[in-house]
C-alpha cells in the first residue's frame, strides 16, 4: 500500500464533519458528466451544489447526475460565481472558456479545479496566473499525471543521470479517426445549444456540426487547437518537469489533412521540431520532436513520449515506463527483435485520476498545487506555438521570458488571439 492509499483508507484524507467541500460544475459536457462528476463524489466531504452549461440537456443531465432538484442550475457560468453556496468550482468547459472563467473564479473568491489547456492562445497564460496570484485562491489544473507516481520516480531517474546525457525527446500522439467527420455544412444549432453563449469570447462563426459533437471543438479555431495542445500539453508538461526547463527557443511545424479530408481547421497529420537552451539535464540543449496523426495508429502505446540518452532510453505513459539500455557499441539488435536490453519496466501503480483528492486535499490544508496556472502556462505554449509556426508557414524563434516571438510581427500577432465583444481579457 502506497502512503496515499494509506492516507486515505486510515482517514487522513476524509474530511472531518461540517468540513463538506460544495462544488459548482462548470461545463456539463462529456467530461463534466462522466468524469468530474462520477469522480469527485466518490471521495467523502464532497457535494456538488451546482451546475452550469449553454446547452439545455447536458445541464439537466449534469444536474441529476450531482444530486438532482437539490442542485441549483445556471445557463451563465457568472450567475453560479455570485452563488454563495459554492465554494469551488470545476471548470469542464472548452478551453477558448478557460482563461476568462478562471480570472473570473477568482476574483469571485472560489477556489478553482481547471481542465487542460489554460486557454486558447498563448498571450491568456500571464492574465490567468497574475488573477491568480492576486487572489491567494487554490487554482488546481488538470495535468494530472502529476500525481501518478511511476510519473514522479519517472522524473526523479531522468534528473538523477539515469539515462545519462539526454540530447531528443520524442512525443507522439496517435489515433484512427479514418474516414474522418466529412465537411458538413452549416446550420441552425440544436435548440437546446446556446451557440452564441458557447462561442462566447471566440470571433463568431456559424453552427456546424463538426465544431461540436464527436470531439470535433479540438480541431476547430473557435474552442480548440488540435491534439498538440489537447493532448500535447500533458506530454509536454512532463518533458519540461524532468528536464527542469520552461520554454524552448524555436519551432518548425507542418502538417496537412493527408489521412481523410475534412473541414476541420487543424491537421490530422502533423509534425514538430523544436530546440530547447541548456538545462539542469541536458547541459547542452535538446530537441523535442511531436508526431501527431489521426489517421493511423499502430504503435500499441499511442499517446508516449521517449526521453533518449547516452545510457539508456525511457518510453513514458500512462501505462508506467519502460528503460532500455543502449547497446553497446558496434553491436545491433537481433533481426525481428523490438525492445533489446530493457532494464525495468515499471507498471503504473495509480489511477490518472487520484489527481482529483490531491485537490481535495490542498483545500482543506489551503495548499497550493504542484499543477497550477504557471505551469500549464509554459506546458500549453509548447503547442500552442508549434501551431504558431504552423500557421505562419516558418520557424519561429521565441523569448520565452517575455513571451513574444522573435523578429517576426505576423507570427507575434498569432500569439493572443482577440476576443469577441462584450467579453474583454484582463486580470
């Protein structure tokens, strides 16, 4: 038994009577219903006291699942803010909602669980991380392989010269979503769905389908950025972790709809290069090379990245990690053979999720999270500048302690995207 099951199971993790945490949703979508909700109710002293969503069914849905008639249901996520019987809340919307929702909690005094990525651009990260530090609130964000612990000995290894001088680390993501959604056209929304609420702070677009239903809001402008930022940012999150670094120093991305088409913004086969400065690891620098596709998936572990090194090399996911020795020199690996001199394979020990009592647990202690704002900051603007270069069709060099890109206006101007009007971004 772990110390953190054992924490939990002797009662140390319980709350103690009259210490009930109230928690308001926010976003009852796919996540919000089959996870935060089935998930943070399991653990004792917790409640949820509201809900909130734009689209008429999933809120109603949400609300049965929380606790029913009991709890209050919001279409404004504002008008749950102002609820004084809430006393966190979980935000489970689209990440074009995430930075202005969080500046918001706080500001309303509630403590705040938020989903990956910090938003929807890079230039969101300072505003949300200067409301958090004015406001002293727990901010919690949803990178929860932080709290797996083959993720934490992972890190340890690496840091401690395990795989000797790391100079590439690979990250890919991989899935087959082959023929792809089509390009249907656009409509009138559902009419349960507020779309001009759900678009909210994005440039207005009309209704499709795609941008909607089926995971498509990740590969649309609107609400999304791709798998380099929907996935990515857990992968790189974990890269900057054990490699003690923040921000790279360039960036070439390209990619295209080479697998299906479709009218998705974003490509579903895409690849990025990037150059990382000197660190506490790699004294001398390294790359970061992501490989995204969706229209294939082959590799039994499709969501991995690979820390290589002069010693040996490490595959990482959620399903634990696997080292593996470099042969010897001169020396090559047996016809048909696939992993040669593996070393440990380590068996993830943990639920991803055990993430969710670690935020437990740093309310009632008013602790804050080894997850926060800052860095999912530098976390998201992996991805969000490999889409930059993208974009802009070149590398990119960026400055990652000002946070702009250097010597080229057109690509600097892809780093905040504006917001729609009433809704205005500031801390």
């Amino acid at each position: 038994m772990t110390r953190r099951h054992f924490l939990y199971a002797s009662g140390a993790a319980v709350a103690a009577p009259g210490d009930t945490i109230n928690l308001g949703l926010i976003g009852c979508g796919a996540r919000g219903r089959g996870v935060h909700i089935p998930g943070f109710l399991k653990y004792p002293g917790v409640r949820f006291t509201a809900v909130c969503d734009v689209n008429s069914k999933y809120l109603e849905q949400g609300r049965a699942l929380a606790g029913g008639a009991r709890v209050a249901a919001y279409s404004d996520y504002r008008k749950l803010l102002e609820s004084k019987d809430v006393d966190a809340v979980v935000i489970a919307t689209n990440q074009h909602w995430h930075a202005l929702q969080t500046i918001d909690a706080c500001r309303a005094g509630k403590d705040v669980y938020l989903e990956k990525p910090l938003g929807n651009s890079i230039g969101e990260g300072p505003y949300v991380i200067e409301a958090w530090r004015k406001s002293g609130r727990i901010v919690q964000v949803g990178t929860q392989q932080r709290s797996q612990e083959h993720y934490q000995q992972a890190a340890e290894l690496i840091r401690a010269g395990k795989l000797g001088e790391i100079s590439e680390v690979r990250v890919w993501d991989y899935e087959n979503y082959w023929p792809g959604p089509g390009s249907p056209a656009d409509t009138a929304p559902p009419p349960e769905l507020d779309w001009n609420q759900y678009v909210g702070p994005s440039p207005y677009r009309p209704y499709n389908p795609n941008m909607y239903y089926n995971y498509g809001y990740d590969w649309f402008k609107i609400a999304g950025a791709g798998h380099q930022v929907a996935w990515g940012v857990h992968h790189f999150d974990i890269v900057l972790w054990a490699m003690g670094v923040t921000s790279p120093q360039a960036v070439f991305a390209t990619g295209g709809n080479y697998a299906y088409q479709t009218n998705h913004d974003y490509p579903n086969t895409f690849h990025a290069s990037m150059q990382f400065g000197a660190g506490p690891v790699a004294k001398r620098g390294f790359t970061l090379d992501y490989t995204m596709r969706t229209g294939g998936r082959r590799e039994m572990r499709s969501h991995s990245k690979c820390f290589v090194g002069t010693e040996a090399s490490m595959v990482l996911d959620r399903a634990g990690y696997t080292i593996v020795r470099e042969p010897p020199k001169g020396t090559r690996p047996a016809a048909g053979s696939v992993l040669v001199g593996v070393e440990e394979n380590v068996a993830a020990k943990d639920d991803h999720l055990y993430h969710f009592e670690v935020f437990l647990n740093n309310l009632r202690q008013r602790k804050q999270a080894v997850a926060n704002p800052e860095t999912l900051h530098y976390s998201s603007t992996v991805g969000h500048l490999m889409n930059v270069s993208w974009e802009s069709g070149r590398s990119v060099k960026w400055d990652g302690q000002q946070n702009r890109v250097v010597g080229d206006a057109a690509a600097q101007a892809l780093v905040t995207r504006p917001y729609r009007a009433p809704w205005k971004l500031e801390a």
